[in-house]
C-alpha cells in the first residue's frame, strides 16, 4: 500500500516510519522523516513515502541527483 491508501485506511502514515531505517544511510526513520517522492517529482513521481528515505538523504539526492535526472528526461 502506498501512504495515501493507507491514511484512507485510517492508518496515518508518519506512524508507519517509526522503526524503520533509510536504505541508503540507515538512520533510524520516525515519524518527523519528511515526506519524499519516491520517483523525482519533476518526471512525474507521483507516489510518496516517508518509510524509506532519510530527510537528510533525500535533501542531499534532491541537491545533486535530481537537477541532473531532469536533464537527461
């Protein structure tokens, strides 16, 4: 289930982040992680999670690696 089904299902989605740790950094995930897109944004990411990145990782990849994957699409 995506963050979006999940609230629908009553189940708020910053509760499903506490205990679960950053696949790229592996800092302990809880619920003030932000809210990232899974996909860039910009080439039309649409689906949200704050389950399985890093706030700190997901600034620093929106810093160096999206201005560059909106180039090359």
């Amino acid at each position: 289930m995506i963050d979006a089904e999940l609230e629908l299902a009553g189940v708020p989605s910053s509760n499903m982040a506490a205990g679960n740790r950053c696949l790229f950094t592996n800092e302990l995930l809880d619920d003030k992680t932000k809210i990232e897109h899974a996909i860039v944004h910009s080439l039309g990411g649409r689906v949200t999670s704050n389950r399985d990145i890093s706030t700190s990782f997901n600034e620093m990849s929106s810093r160096e690696v999206d201005p560059s994957a909106k180039l090359i699409y």
